[in-house]
C-alpha cells in the first residue's frame, strides 16, 4: 500500500492491510450517514417552530 501506509506487525499477510482498510472506510462511511440523519432529522424539526 504505497497511497496510505497502515501499520501492521512485521510478517503480517498482506491481507490483513486490505482489511484495516475496509474497516476504516465502513467507519467513515457509518459516521457520515449518521450525521446526514441527525441533520436531516433536526431541520425539519426547526422548520415547525417558526
């Protein structure tokens, strides 16, 4: 992985590179989404009071 080098144990296989990877996309896109809700969410919510 020369774009972004994740750390790994020395003699690790170099699938397990390939999965931190995934794991951190899967994490980002989870965050996103969620906040995309909440904020969805929340405007509607402020478009009621006024």
């Amino acid at each position: 992985m020369r774009l972004y080098p994740i750390p790994v144990p020395a003699g690790a296989p170099p699938w397990l590179n390939l999965l931190l990877l995934a794991g951190g996309i899967v994490v980002f896109v989870v965050l996103l989404w969620q906040a995309v809700r909440y904020f969805r969410n929340n405007n509607n919510a402020d478009d009621d009071e006024s």
